[in-house]
C-alpha cells in the first residue's frame, strides 16, 4: 500500500510539473491599454504614439480601449477591479491617480488599488484662446478676467484634470475670475474653443498645438516658468509676467494591484524598450511632450508619494471641488 501511495504521489506530482510546464509565458494575448479620456486627447495620442512599439517588445497587440468620464476614474476603477494577470493596463495622470482618490470618496477605488509600472511622460500645459475675443497675451486675459468676473469660460478634460488643476492654480495666483466647463477630454474641449462655445483652455499639447499652428488658437503661454522647445514660439510663465506661475504633468502606465512582480517587471522592462525608440520620441516630441521613464517601478512609485502632495495641496488651498 505505501509503494501505491508512493506511486500515486509521484503520479500527480508529475502531472503538476507538467501543467506549470506548459502554462503559457506572460503575455500569451493581447494587451489593453485603458484611455481614460476621448479620442484625440493627450492620454489617447500618447497611448497610440507607443502602442505599436510596446507590441512589438511584449510580442502581443495592444489593444486601446477609450472609457471617458469623471476625470479619468471611471477607466481606474475599471482597471482596479480587472484581474491582476497583467492583460489590463492604464495610462492614467495624476487626476486618476493622485488627486480623485484622495478627494473624492464616493469613488469605487483608491490609489492603493493600482500598482505603478512607470512614467512615461511629461509636458507642460499651453494656455490658448480663441483668437476672435481680442486677448493675445497672458496679461491681457488676466486684465480682461477681473474687469468682468466670470465672463470667460474655460474649457477642460475634465473635474480635477491636469488642465483643471493647472487653470486652478493660475486663478489662485492672479485673481482672475472665470468659469470652468469640463469635457470628457482634450479634443472635445478645444473644440469648443475653436467653435467659440468657451473662449480658453487649459491644454495639452497634443490637443492644441495643431490648432495653434494652423491659427485657430492663439497659443499665450506654456505653464512652465521658462519656455520650452517642446512648444515652440510660445513664451514661458516668466516672460509672459507670471514668474510665481509652474506647473507640469505626466502620464504613467499602471496595472491591478496584486499583480504578480515578474509581469510588472516585464511590462516595465518592455515599456523602457519602446519608449526609447526614436521614431516614439520624435512623434512625441511632435506634440509637446517628453519622454520621461522611471529608473523603475519602485522608483516611480516614490515618485509618486511625493508628487500626490503637490496635487493634492493644490486642489484644497485652490478649493477646486470635483463632483
């Protein structure tokens, strides 16, 4: 009897290697990539401008799945509550990330539900008008914000975005008064400064520098202290008399927390890869923004512990309310 249960042991113990033996290697099909905004926005140009790229170095498509709305926090929490096997992943700024689950406790997840894999980006936002309301600096729109309080309208991607967050900091600054109107992402935004449904924005780059260059924006100023080659002809916070004026984003890739260590290594390590690649960082840098990676995810998740403190103060000393 102990020679057949030995036997036996031996037999299922063989089976099992086997099983793990043939358990296919991560990834084993395509990837999701989750946008949190519309078609057209910095977040979805981002996510394309590197898909083929990532695809080619995790050797599966990567398929980008749109989910708008509330800021980018309805794509989180979808994210959040996916398994934690590597097969979704969201590109996510510090809205999602750092600012709606801090403030907003209605929401269905918070940041501890997202594991960081890495930054990947980073740029300014561009403040543009509508080149028919006569405003062509940054000055000029502060002058015309206080002497009709609320008149201005300014168009954004959304509650508690980046653009929101920074338009709330220059208000906080200048004393300008002017109505926020938040859309379900960058391209619906600046069309509606275009159409003249809302007279400004603060945008991303990818949003609005085509419309700037072909002369339906009025680009004012970039919202870092100096300019910056990334936006060319338009002038820094400094030069345009509103040197106590910074601000930046990033966009960053994240997974379920839970995720096992190995595939968030190897989405990092793939993420890196095709990051780096020139053809990536040209088209990129096309549209406003860097490449900017993380030494790894450990480090960006430091990273991220210090950056939240920022977005969060920003939101509570502006009194920025987000629901």
């Amino acid at each position: 009897m102990k020679t057949l249960n030995v036997l036996s042991a031996l037999f299922l113990s063989g089976l099992s290697l086997g099983a793990a033996a043939q358990s296919p290697a991560y990834p084993a099909k395509p990837v999701k990539l989750v946008v949190g905004f519309a078609p057209g926005g910095a977040a979805d140009y981002v996510a394309r401008a590197m898909s083929e790229s990532l695809s080619k170095a995790l050797g599966q498509p990567i398929v980008i799945e749109n989910r708008a709305g509330a800021g980018s926090s309805i794509a989180a929490e979808a994210v959040a509550k996916s398994a934690p096997d590597g097969y979704t992943v969201l590109i996510a700024s510090p809205s999602s990330i750092s600012v709606n689950p801090a403030l907003n406790t209605k929401l269905g997840y918070t940041a501890r539900d997202l594991a960081p894999i890495t930054k990947v980006t980073s740029s300014p936002l561009v403040i543009a008008a509508n080149p028919n309301i006569g405003i062509s600096s940054i000055q000029e729109l502060i002058a015309k914000a206080k002497k009709d309080p609320g008149a201005l309208n300014y168009a954004t991607s959304g509650n508690g975005s980046a653009p929101h967050l920074g338009a709330a900091l220059f208000i906080q600054l200048t004393g300008a008064q002017m109505t926020h109107i938040p859309f379900r992402g960058g391209s619906p935004a600046i069309q509606s400064v275009i159409a003249g449904d809302t007279q400004l924005t603060f945008g991303t780059p990818p949003s609005v520098l085509p419309m700037v260059t072909a002369g339906r924006l009025r680009g004012l100023a970039v919202s870092t202290r100096e300019r910056t080659s990334l936006v060319p002809g338009v002038p820094g916070m400094a030069e345009a008399g509103l040197p106590e004026y910074s601000i930046e984003f990033w966009y960053g890739l994240f997974v379920p927390a839970g995720t096992p260590a190995p595939i968030i290594r190897k989405l990092f390590e793939a993420t890196t890869v095709a990051m780096q690649q020139p053809s990536v960082k040209a088209a990129l840098a096309r549209e406003g923004t860097d490449v900017t990676l993380s030494a790894s995810p450990e480090q960006f998740a430091a990273f991220l512990s210090e950056d939240a403190k920022f977005w969060v103060k920003l939101v509570k000393d502006a009194g920025v309310k987000l629901d």
